[in-house]
C-alpha cells in the first residue's frame, strides 16, 4: 500500500470511529438519562419552565432529529448549553482544553524522553545494578495508578523537599501572560515574560511527572526489550566486525529501529496520559478541562460531559493517526497490517 | 471413539498429572511468577475470611470512635487510624474484598461477549461481519476507557454496581480485538481445513477448533487485567464516582485521606500501597503466566 493510501484510509477510518463515538455519547447523554431539563433543574421546577427550556434546546424533538441538531453544531464548534452554568459548553471547553494540553504535552515529553533514557541506561548495563533498578522503577510505573504517584510526589517533593509548587499553574504574584494559545509556557514565551515561564515549569513538573510515570515505565520496558532484541542481530554483529565504535553502532544504528516499537505505542500512551489527567488535575488543583469534566458528571451537566468525552476522543483519534503515519513512514512492514496489541 | 473403559480414564488422568507437574515446573522456575500467585492468594485469602482476621471488624463501615481518631501506626492498629477512629488494616482489607469483587466481575462480565465477538469477526474476516464487529470495537476503543466509564457513571447513580456496569461495558472490546487477532490468523490453519472439509459446522469449528487455541492468550489477559480493572476502579472511586462512604473501599480511602496530607500521612499511603500490592500481585502473575505459555498478543 503506497502512504498517501495508507493515510486516506486511516482518515476515512477515523470518520467513521467518531461518527460512532457522537452516536455513543449521544446515546449515553440524551437517551439513557430521562430529562436532562428535569435533572438539571430539580424535581421542584414548575412544569412550563421545563418544557420551555426543553424547547429551547431542541430535547422536545425525537430523538434522530435531536441527534442530527446536536451532531451539526459540534461539528460546527457548538456544543450547546451547559446546563448548569447557563453558559456555552464551547467557551468553557476554549478556557480549559489549553491548561490540559499543555499537561499531556510536557507529560508526553518527560514520558519519552525518561523512557528511553532508562531504557538505554538499562540496556548499555545489563544485568548490572543499575539495569535492576531500572527494571524496578518500570514495574512499580505499570501497577501504580497516577493519581497515587501524585500523593507520594507531593508529599516527597512539595512537603517534606519544598522544592516544586504542588498547586495550580503559577505562583500567586505572579503575573499571568495574555491568553493567546492558552497555554502558559507558550504565551509567556511570545510575550517575553520568562518570570512566568520559570514559575510555569516549576508547577508543570510534578504533574507531569505523575503522568507520565506510567507510560514512561511502559516505554523503558520497551525501550530496554527491543534494543537488547536488536543486539542480537546480524547487522550489529556486521558493524562490530568492521571495527566502528561500540558508541557510533549503539546510538547510530541501533537505537532508531529499536525506536519503532515505542513510537507505535505512543497514541495509546497519550490516550492513557487524556485519561489519568482526571486524576492528577484533582491532586494538583490543575484548572484543566479533566477537572472540568469531573465536576460535571459530579453535577450531571450533561451537554459539558458529551463535549469532554467527544473532544478527548477526537484528540485521541488525530494523535492515533500521527503515531499511525509517523511509525509507517518508519516502518514500511507496518502499512501492510494494522493490529496493534492493547494497552490501557 | 466411546471406549471409555477405567484403563483410559485412568492413562488420561495419568496425562494430565504428568501435563501439570510439567506446567507448574515452568511456572515455578520463575520466582517472580511465585511472588505474584503467593500475593494473589494472600489477598484472597484476606478478602474471604475478613470479618475474622482483621482485629477490629466492626470498623468496616460507620463507626466513630473519636478518642481513637488519627493514631499513627503503632502495635494496635499496624496502620494507624483515621479521622474518626477506625482501624485503617481493617478497613483495607475489607477494601480488598471491593476491589477483587470490581475486577473478577468485570472481567467475568465482559470477557466472554468480547471473546465471542473477537472469534466471530476473526472466523468471518473480510466479510460484512469482520466490518461491522469491528468498527463498533473500534468505537469504544478510541475513548480510554477511564474517560468512557466516567462518562457512563455521569447518568447513573454513582455507586459500585453502576460503576462495575460502566467499566464492564468498557472492557469488551479489548478481548475482542485480542481474540480477532487469534482468530483470523487460525483461520488458515490446516486443523481448522480440516474440519471444514469434514463438514464441521461454523459453531462448532469456532468453539471447538478455534477457541481452545486462543484460551492461553485470553487467560493471560484476564489475569493481567483484573489489576487493570482494579486500578480503574480505585480511580472511579478517587473521583468520587464509584463506592461511596462509609463503604471500605482503597481509592475512596485514599482520596480522603489526601485532606490531612502532610501530617497524617498514614491515612493516604496505607490504602495506597495497598493498591499498589494487590495490582503488583496480579501483574507479577500474569507476566509468569505471558512467559510460560509463550503468548506474544497480549
């Protein structure tokens, strides 16, 4: 299959997935709850108030047509009214998609980075004190959920080392850049104000941290398993041969085919970085769109929870399909099949 | 065929005695494997007869003793108590009897219609029903599942049963996707054109060519995911959307406890190293498990 075929049929693919996935919470938010109006307002709200909010947000119609109403506006970027705060779900989304993008995306970098640095580490001391350690670190990383990482961070790092803020985006006195992209690091950078950007990372790095210790974990056992696969093969034994140093092979030519099993696994990394967002935004008081989005199931704002669930799916859905292009333009034996093995 | 005279019988009761000291000689070389099935007892055991082990059974649920309330650990109460009084050991070992019923349920539940599903599709590949099954797998696999089950538990009551129903309906698709990948790749296997050429029935090729082939693999997948599903629940309940007090559950007691972070420290990290022992159990076994049946999908 030649890429840009390869690409246009993981697109067509993908359309269809999201297509299923608004029917999904559609499904899940309009149908299984009874009236949402009713929910939302109280079983004391007087009858006519109901029924007029529920003509004003179309849940009077049948349910096809309430679908398609609701399936055109968030294509269009609408996603309705919340029905707890009376505001736009959108405008909500636009304040609070940034602070959590910017967590996943550090997360994301520690994630990688870390874990193919420990993975290296590993590999280069095999079976060396070092390689146990590493070992461990992964295998705690796999079975401890973030949220209880978060705990331990802040009691280690925010109360008994006072060395990283364990609350919010900046340090209060500090002046917040203009909203630009949202995201703090970013705008502070455009703006040239690095007093904000250093309190930023500073607040960034233990949430990110408890993120990314998961995927991290996975990605070093990866790392470590495939590199120590690798070492085995021929073409390695070729290069010693020739006498080229044994640091030019293992970071020229070993690394980046070892790298392909852990890029592959990355979009379901991140999907799990989306998902335990939840978690450490709760810990660290992150204003981000996880806490957002708890706090609506918690109030049953059901227009908000829809537009959460359907924006982390298409987040997820777009990142699936860059890992899925990046890793066949790596690896041209992927193109030909399409399975990959589960993973949170 | 229905010879089923003692001697048989008795050779293939001999055989599978043989079969097993042969399979636990595997399992048992790896120690970690042993770690994690020691652990995993352990828990069970605990679990089962917990209103008898623990030393102070009647503080599973709301009990106040507030003369009692936020002891460090010391010999009484090994981990200490909580802010109205209770005996924290207790009250996570009866957290262990939430979390396993949360993941041996959820896994009962939505492994067989998963595995159903992934042989289907698997058996029918590249026709309209590999399509259908599979795109609506692919639908629930492009939400992560925490996100999904939060997103269910949003409309019900939250408790334990809906949450159980929310991450059930969750985790089919994987055991699906991983027995498609088994499937379709049997399906050119000379045992299953055999049977086809001697007029099996499609059921019967299915369960009882198929399936058995791909049970190790499912095995080891329910294993490792009880921890999984574990995990999640104690983070559904973390949230506030799974049990709700004064039931003993890890992740609820976790997330109260984080209010008297950093004094009472014991409060948070005893039900948290708690979770982290019982998902180490299962993940340690079910990697011994992966490693001696030689499954590669999982």
């Amino acid at each position: 299959m030649k890429l840009s075929t390869f690409i246009l049929r993981r697109l067509a693919l993908s359309i269809v997935v999201l297509l299923g996935l608004s029917l999904l919470i559609f499904v899940i938010s309009r149908v299984v709850p009874g009236d949402p109006v009713r929910l939302a307002l109280g079983a004391r709200a007087p009858q006519e108030v109901v029924d007029k909010i529920s003509a004003e947000m179309h849940l009077d119609k049948p349910y096809p047509i309430q679908y398609v109403m609701w399936l055109k506006g968030v294509v269009q970027g609408d996603f309705g009214t919340s029905l707890y705060t009376r505001r736009s779900v959108s405008q909500d989304i636009r304040a609070f998609l940034p602070a959590t993008l910017e967590l996943a995306i550090y997360s994301g970098i520690m994630m990688t980075f870390f874990g193919i640095l420990l993975g290296v580490l590993s590999v280069q001391n095999k079976n060396s004190w070092v390689d146990n350690i590493v070992r461990v670190i992964s295998y705690l990383g796999v079975v401890t959920p973030a949220f209880i990482f978060a705990i331990i961070f802040v009691l280690l790092f925010g109360f008994y080392l006072d060395a990283f803020p364990i609350s919010g985006r900046l340090s209060p006195g500090i002046e917040a850049p203009p909203f630009i992209t949202g995201m703090i690091t970013i705008d502070s950078l455009i703006t040239g104000n690095f007093r904000a950007f250093f309190n930023a990372l500073t607040h960034l790095f233990l949430p990110a941290l408890s993120l990314a210790m998961a995927g991290l974990s996975q990605q070093a056992r990866i790392a470590r398993s495939s590199m120590s696969d690798n070492l085995q093969k021929d073409y390695i034994l070729a290069h010693r041969a020739y006498g080229i140093p044994e640091r030019k092979i293992f970071f020229k030519y070993l690394l980046k085919p070892s790298l392909i099993p852990t890029v592959s696994i990355l979009g379901l990394d991140f999907a799990a970085l989306l998902s335990n967002a939840f978690l450490v935004e709760l810990v660290f008081n992150w204003p981000g769109i996880s806490r957002y989005g708890v706090n609506a199931i918690l109030r049953k704002d059901l227009n908000a929870v829809a537009a959460v669930v359907i924006i982390l799916g298409i987040t997820f859905v777009v990142v699936n399909i860059v890992v899925d292009v990046v890793v066949a333009y790596l690896d041209p034996r992927i193109r030909m099949r399409r399975d990959r093995s589960s993973a949170i | 065929m229905q010879s089923s005279t003692p001697d048989i019988k008795q050779s293939l009761w001999e055989k599978r005695k043989d079969n097993f000291s042969r399979v636990w000689y595997k399992f048992s070389g790896n120690y970690l494997s042993i770690v994690g099935l020691t652990i995993v007892f352990i828990v069970i055991f605990l679990a089962i007869f917990a209103p008898w082990v623990t030393p102070y059974p009647e503080h599973r649920g709301a009990f106040v003793d507030f003369s009692n309330s936020m002891q460090p650990p010391n010999i009484e109460h090994w981990f200490g108590t909580d802010a109205v009084g209770r005996d924290i050991l207790t009250r996570v070992i009866f957290g262990f009897r939430f979390s396993l019923m949360m993941g041996f349920v959820v896994i009962g539940l939505a492994a067989p219609p998963g595995i159903v599903a992934g042989l289907v599709a698997g058996y029918f590949r590249d026709t309209w029903i590999d399509t259908v099954i599979m795109r609506v797998t692919d639908v629930f696999l492009a939400v992560p599942p925490l996100i999904l089950a939060m997103a269910i538990t949003a409309v019900l009551p939250p408790n334990v049963f809906y949450a159980m129903i929310a991450v059930t309906l969750m985790w089919w698709p994987w055991y699906a996707r991983l027995v498609y990948g088994i499937a379709s790749s049997l399906q050119n296997e000379f045992f299953v054109q055999a049977a086809q050429v001697t007029g099996a029935s499609k059921t019967y090729i299915i369960f009882r060519e198929i399936l058995p082939n791909s049970i190790s693999a499912i095995f080891t997948k329910m294993t490792l995911d009880v921890g999984i599903v574990i995990i999640i629940a104690a983070s559904l309940s973390f949230v506030g959307l799974g049990a709700q007090p004064p039931t003993p559950d890890l992740g609820t007691m976790v997330s109260d406890g984080a209010k008297y972070l950093p004094d009472q420290w014991w409060v948070t990290i005893c039900p948290a190293v708690a979770i982290v022992f019982i998902v180490l159990g299962f993940n340690l076994l079910g990697d011994g498990l992966r490693d001696m049946l030689a499954v590669e999908e999982v």
